[in-house]
C-alpha cells in the first residue's frame, strides 16, 4: 500500500530501457536492458493554469537598445578555416566533446527578432523558467548538450592551463605574446585581423588561435564582439593540447544570466 502510494506522488519513474552508446546514441551491439530512472512532467490538468510573472512587455518598437549577445554569423572565411582543421583534428574535436558545436558555428541562423521577443515576454527572471498556461519550462543542461554540443562533462573551465597539462602553458604564452605583436593602440586586436594573420600558417599557433576566435565569437560573445577576449586563451590553450573542457554549465548560466 505504501509502495503504490509512492508511486502516485513520487516525480520520478522508474523504466527498463536498452542501453545507448552515448557517442553515436545508436544502441549498443549485443544491447543490454537496464533500470533507468526519469522525471515525470509535472503538469497537473486538473489544477488552474499558472499566473505569468509580472515583467516589462518588449516589441521591437519599444526596446531598440536590446541587444542579442549569442547571435554571431560566422565571418568570411570561417567555414572554409573549419574544413581546413576538421581534416586534422575532427577525431581531437570529437574526444573533446565539441565536434557539433564548431560545425554549428559555420551556418548562418536567421534571427526571428518578434519571435525572440514572444518568448521573452514568458520568462520569469526570479526562477529562470518560462511559465506557459499549461505549465513552465526552461533551458536545461539536456538541451545545452543536445542542441548545443556543448559537453557538461571535462575540466572546468576555470582551471589554469598549468593544471591540465605540462605545455599547455607554453601554448598559451605563444597566444599572449601573439596578442603583443597583433595589438593596436588601444590595446585591443580586432577579429578579422586575427583571422587574417594566423589562417593557413600550419602551426599549433594556428589551431590554438583558431579556437580563441571560436570561443570569442561563437562561445562566449560580448557587446564588443568584434575584437578577440584575452581570458578564453587558457581555455583554447587547454582544447588545442587534448583537454576536454565541461563547457555546459557555464553556457547554461550564460544563457540564463
């Protein structure tokens, strides 16, 4: 009796499922039947519809000034810099959990801005969810990972490079004193000029300073998002030596910030 009792209010169900190869999600050979656990949905029909947090209405009209951070078209040239790379390096990128996420950063996605702002209207900052009539829903890890390619699993990303392995270091001093040379006078060096000057070159430099512009632009993309940003050098420093970094939760608390 209480066993059945459980079942009816606990969130979680229990279901014998075949095991999945988590590299290819295809079934595994000789498939094995294992005790999985899942979150039920946790919509009640017979309970009233959730009230939608009060926040400010947006349009296009109202709010010019918004600006989307994680729209970034690829630049001229950086598909044809990817296929160069995957050619090497496609079986590194797989290791390290970002295959998908930099063969994504090659297409262009039209960017629906009334649709983006029908979905904001739904978003309640004081629980990081969207709360729909029928019930709310957020942007999990599942989803970074699926639709992202970005793995939650690896090294973290603010680990030193000294950390991980013994010449990442030195890989990423080649990419600040790179920086040294390439500056302006300001201080800063734009993106296209990184692109021009380290494109084609063969060298390790190359491949680290082609995932700097990856994670500048495509990973982590800021309101000046134009010139390339100092902090991802102990990360693409990390990448380009083997290292497999957990970039999913720290995208995920970026979309959410």
């Amino acid at each position: 009796m209480v066993e059945e009792e459980f079942s009816k209010t606990s969130i979680i169900e229990e279901r014998v499922e075949l095991m999945v190869d988590p590299a290819t999600c295809e079934v595994i050979q000789n498939p094995t039947e294992r005790t999985g656990y899942f979150l039920k949905p946790s919509l009640n029909l017979n309970a009233l519809p959730p009230k939608l947090p009060k926040i400010q209405s947006f349009s296009s009209s109202s709010n010019p000034n918004v600006v989307f951070l994680s729209h970034s078209t690829p630049r001229e040239g950086w598909k044809t810099w990817v296929q160069n790379l995957e050619e090497t390096h496609e079986p590194v990128w797989r290791k390290a959990g970002i295959f998908d996420a930099i063969k994504g950063s090659t297409y262009h996605i039209a960017k629906s801005t009334d649709l983006i702002y029908s979905l904001v209207k739904k978003w309640c900052p004081d629980t990081n969810t969207f709360v729909f009539p029928w019930g709310e829903t957020t942007v999990t890890l599942e989803d970074v990972f699926i639709l992202g390619g970005f793995s939650p699993l690896g090294v973290s990303v603010s680990s030193s490079s000294s950390s991980v392995e013994e010449n990442v270091e030195g890989v990423e001093n080649e990419l600040i004193k790179l920086y040294g040379k390439l500056k302006n006078k300001d201080n800063h060096i734009s993106q296209l000029r990184w692109q021009e000057h380290l494109m084609g070159c063969g060298t390790q430099i190359e491949y680290a300073g082609f995932l700097t512009l990856w994670l500048t632009r495509h990973v982590f993309p800021s309101k000046n998002n134009w010139r390339i940003w100092q902090k991802v050098f102990a990360m693409a420093s990390m990448i380009s030596c083997g290292a497999k970094l957990a970039f999913g939760p720290v995208i995920l608390a970026s979309i959410r910030r």
